[in-house]
C-alpha cells in the first residue's frame, strides 16, 4: 500500500520584539490597582496575611521560635497572637505541610532532650490541629457531596429556618451577644478570626438562630483570608451534628459563658465594639442583665446603640428542642413510608393448589430375621441354622490346637460357662433368647463361638470360647457341618 507523502510545518523561530526604549521596575503601588477608600481596609487585611514565600517562612520561623513553646497555654486567648496563622500559606502552597512538621517535629526533639514537657506538649497539640486539616481532606475526598448536604442522612429532615434578616443580623455582628458581635466584626474588617470564635459564631448561627449551615459555609468562603473549602465544610457540619463524630446538635453553647471562658478580662469584646469599651467586666459578655445606673455610666442604651439579644437563651434551646423533635417524626414518617412501599400482602393460597393423590407405601412381610447394628454383638438365630448358615470358626493352627488339646476339661466348662454369659448383649431381643434357649438336644447343649472381631458394649474385642461340653478338632466340626446340611439336625 502506498503511503502518502506528509508535509511538517516549519519550526518556530523566537523573534526579538522591536521595543523603544527601556522597561522600568514598577511597584504595586504604582499600578494603581488599590483605591484610596480601600487603603485601611487593606492595611487590616494585611497583618492577618502577607503573601510570598518569605513571607511564609517568616512566619513560621517567628511562630516556632517565640509562640510555640506557649501554644498548649495560650491557644485559646482569643485577643492575642497565639495561633500560628499558617493556613493561609499552606492553602495557597506558599508553604507544605511537610516543611511545618519537620521544623516542628525538630522543635519536639531539643526540648525533649531539655526535659521541657510544656514544649512537648505544645507540639503535640499543634501537631493535632494539623491532622485534623488533613482529615478534612480525607472526608471530602471519600464523601464528595459533603460541600451541599450533611454525612448524617438524618439531617435532611430538619426544619432549618431560612430567615434573611437573622442571616443578615448574623454578619453584620448585631445579635446583641458581645462576643458573637465581636467576631463577626473582625471577620469583616481583617478576614481572619480565631478558631474558638469560628466555632462561637457558628454554633450561634446554627442552633440559636436556626439558619442553614450551608450559608454560614459560603459566607466564610467568602470572607475568609486562609478560605479553606475542606476546612470550612467540615468546621460548618462538626457544629451542625452533621458528622457522626461531630458536636452533638443537643448542645448548645451559651455565648456568656464562653465570654467568660475565653476572654474573662473583656478586652476582645472592648476592641470590636466600641460602644461596649466602658463596659465593667463583670457585665461586659451580658449587659441586657446590668442595672441601669452602669448602662448609663457606660454609655450604653440598648436598642440605640447596642442591640438587644435577637433572642432569648431560654427561648433558642426550646426551639431547638423542637427543631430536632420534628426531625425524628418527619425521619420516622419517611421511614415507614419506605416500609409500606416494600410490604407484600401475605396470605394462604393453599386452597387453590390442586394435589395429587398420596401414594400408599404398603410394608413388606416382617422377616424373622432379627435386626442388629453395627455394634451389637451378631448371635446366629435358629433360622441360620435350617438355612444351613453355620458359622465357622477361623482353623487353628496345629501349634494351637495341640495347647487347646492338652487344656483340662474343666477349665474348658468354665470357659464356656463364662463365655455364654458374655455372648449375651443389650442389643439382643428376647426372642432371640428364648430361641437360643431351646437348641437343645437329649444328649447336650450347643454353644456357639463368636468370632474375634465382635467387640463388647465396652469397647473389648471378645476372646474366641469353644464348647463347654466337647472340645471338638476341626476335623470333627468338618464333619458336623456336613451331617447338618444333609439332615437338618444338630447332632453331638
């Protein structure tokens, strides 16, 4: 077959641009790209994150030398620089995770060697924060819907209540809660909130104001510096009770206390709300309690410049208890709803089925042949007899019965005496006794032998016994055997 010819482009060539004049560095600044309104904001945005590489070294260097050694101590001080303020960095891959753990792994080794558990045990917390961001990935990986619905099947049920006002109270940080407020307040304004926060904020999100979790979700990812999606989604579904390790949804978390859990001096409420700067301490985290002479003291009138609680705590775990009681029902009504749509209707068809006639099994003759086992003892019946079935004992050597000649006779009768007791089993029936019983002649009575392989109840091979009258050779029993076949009569 003929191939046709190919034709190949030509190769590209580089050509140097005809430029006028020269290219001049150029800052940030001078491109223009930041507006003047826009100055602040950014500078706030700026501490919380500086990007580049440098940048993120310098803040891991800076984080392992001076605020590790205290992490186990400081990490829930809200209002003070006790993270590590990485996950920026490691979202965008201005620094792996890899570099973290050997710098902080090496760390954990100098002050093991120094006898420093408090070091220790900062490293092992912090390296605990750094798993559970991998873990985050590992359930998005292996549970990809996690973005939209909830792991827990039953969550589908719940009665969010999808309240645009509460949504836009909730980010605005007017809930009258100070420490919810103040959250929501930095969040805004620098893009960054400690990890306790984010969970005060959410909890309230969720289970005071019943809103859906997916739009506290998109409004972190919207908001966040370090926007992390795994991240986000398994913080938003921990607090939801969406994950069977999560938070259970029962609790709920009163922001009071945790104001005076994680900032008991007031001083983070003090720097994002100003109208609450003169607040004592003791009032700071729930002012709708203060006598009104300190409000006024204070500066402070709720409903004018501060808000009042959007809702009661009392009234919040009421609805809650009844958000998740309709929850079950409507799960057990979807449930049996399932069931009935799989039932099948049971009943007896038997009456229709038409059967045949039953065959009769008619029973055979009864044989006189007795019946026996395996392991019962065979004693032959009369009957073998007339059939001419004798049975014959194994010959003898000539050794052995020359020894059986010259035994005594009476050790031979006590023999055979003891012998027909021992022949007689529990598997024989009565009638076989009794026909053992009347083969007797006028000149004596016959025993009979019982071969060697015969085993006793007992689990003892019997031992070969002769005739407690004659001790006959076995030419005599030669000739027995043959006057039985032709007359049909046992004689001696």
């Amino acid at each position: 077959m003929q191939m046709e010819p190919v034709s190949f482009l030509p190769l590209w060539r580089l050509v140097p641009a005809a430029v006028t004049g020269t290219v001049e560095r150029c800052t940030i600044e001078g491109l223009g790209l930041e507006n003047e309104l826009e100055k602040s904001s950014n500078a706030l945005l700026g501490r919380g994150c500086s990007p580049g590489w440098s940048n993120a070294d310098r803040a891991l260097t800076e984080f392992v030398e001076q605020n590790l050694f205290d992490y186990s101590k400081r990490r829930f001080k809200v209002g003070a620089s006790s993270t590590s303020l990485l996950l920026p960095y490691l979202h965008f891959g201005e620094i792996s995770v890899r570099k973290v753990f050997r710098c902080v792994r090496m760390k954990q080794i100098l002050w093991r060697r120094e006898w420093k558990s408090q070091g220790e045990e900062s490293v092992t917390l912090f390296l605990k924060a750094i798993g559970l961001r991998e873990y985050s990935r590992y359930l998005c990986f292996n549970y990809p819907f996690t973005h939209e619905r909830s792991i827990l099947s039953n969550m589908k049920y719940f009665p969010w209540n999808a309240d645009a006002n509460h949504f836009k109270v909730w980010r605005q940080g007017r809930t009258g809660y100070p420490l919810v407020d103040a959250g929501m307040r930095e969040l805004w304004a620098t893009g960054w909130i400690h990890n306790r926060i984010r969970v005060i904020v959410s909890s309230f999100a969720v289970k005071f104001l019943l809103l859906p979790w997916k739009w506290g979700m998109k409004y972190f990812w919207d908001t966040l510096l370090d926007a992390d999606l795994e991240c986000d989604i398994l913080g938003w579904q921990y607090i939801s009770g969406s994950l069977p390790d999560g938070q259970e949804l029962e609790q709920l978390d009163c922001p009071q206390i945790q104001g005076s859990k994680f900032d008991p001096e007031g001083e983070y409420v003090r720097q994002w709300l100003p109208e609450l700067a003169r607040m004592p301490i003791e009032w700071i985290h729930h002012p709708w309690d203060a006598p009104l002479t300190v409000l006024k003291a204070a500066g402070v009138e709720l409903g004018l410049n501060y808000p009042k609680p959007i809702i009661d705590i009392d009234t919040a775990r009421e609805n809650l208890r009844e958000a998740i009681f309709k929850m079950w029902e409507m799960e057990a009504a979807a449930k049996s709803a399932t069931s009935d749509q799989m039932n099948e209707d049971v009943f007896d068809n038997s009456d229709s089925i038409k059967t045949s006639a039953i065959l009769k099994v008619i029973p055979k003759e009864k044989s006189s042949c007795l019946t026996y086992s395996s392991n019962d003892q065979r004693v032959p019946s009369f009957q073998n007899f007339n059939n001419g079935l004798l049975p014959r004992k194994r010959p003898l050597p000539v050794d052995e019965e020359k020894l059986h000649m010259d035994k005594p006779n009476k050790q031979n009768k006590e023999a055979g005496t003891s012998g027909r007791e021992d022949l007689c089993s529990t598997a024989e029936s009565s009638a076989s006794k009794r026909q053992k019983s009347t083969i007797s002649t006028s000149t004596g009575i016959i025993s009979f032998t019982v071969p060697q392989y015969c085993s006793s109840s007992n689990g003892r091979p019997f031992q070969d016994h002769e005739s407690s009258s004659l001790n006959l050779t076995w030419h005599e029993k030669i000739d027995l055997e043959q006057t039985s076949n032709k007359n049909g009569v046992l004689r001696q």
